[in-house]
C-alpha cells in the first residue's frame, strides 16, 4: 500500500473525530443533570448524650457520645467520639466553652434530599445543646 494514502486516510479520520467530538459537546451542552444547587433538604435533629470523657494525654480528652433515634419504630443506639467527628481531641477550655459534662446533650443533625441533585443523605455532631 502506499504510505501518502495511508497518512491521508488517517488525517481524514482525525479530522472526522474531531468534527464529532465538537458537534457532540456542542448537542450534549445543557443537557446533562448538574451536580449541586440548590437542594432541599428534610432536616431532623436528634440527642447525642455525653457517656464518657476518658482522659487520652495529660490535658488531652475525648469525648464519647451515645445517640438514640428512631428508624421506622426502631430504637438506633450508637456510639460517636469526639475525635472521629472533629478529626481533633478537646481540652478542658473548650469543654467548658462548649458546656460537655457527662449527661449533656448534644444536637446530631440528619438530612435527607428532598429535592435538587447535590448529597442524598448527611449527617454530623453539632456542639450546640439539644432541647427536647
């Protein structure tokens, strides 16, 4: 074969790519689903209740937590830590600023999408007090 009609036939076919590959993602353009906002989210806040400040270095704490909600007629217990939550231990400043004694209570928020197509379903320890 010859080598020009070869270097041809390729050029002609990058070249065919390329138109597509345009007119492609100037059809598609404003067509696909964006990620984001805004959303709507159900928002609902339960108690995380202060069980345990174990003391991990002179000075240095954790806190443990325990969370009871309902699910469909169903009591969740589970047990949250200070560090896994905050990527952080605590001191006894921010302790007192923040009121953690043992049977305090804490706000746990969950939120489920409602409407839009950012995350389906968050949930986080707040250091805000929990009122019933």
């Amino acid at each position: 074969m010859n080598p020009n009609i070869i270097s041809s036939q390729l050029r002609t076919s990058a070249q065919l790519s390329l138109i597509l590959l345009v007119v492609g993602c100037q059809w598609f353009k404003g067509r696909h689903i964006v990620d984001g906002g805004p959303c709507t989210y159900d928002i609902k806040f339960f108690p995380a209740e202060v069980i345990a400040i174990p003391e991990i270095d002179s000075g240095i704490y954790d806190v443990h937590f325990v969370l009871k909600r309902q699910i469909d007629y169903v009591e969740i217990r589970d047990t949250l830590y200070y560090s896994a939550q905050f990527g952080k231990l605590t001191t006894p400043e921010i302790m007192a600023k923040e009121g953690v004694t043992i049977g305090a209570l804490f706000k746990y928020e969950v939120r489920d999408i409602e409407t839009g197509s950012c995350t389906p379903h968050m949930e986080w320890l707040l250091m805000e007090k929990y009122k019933p």
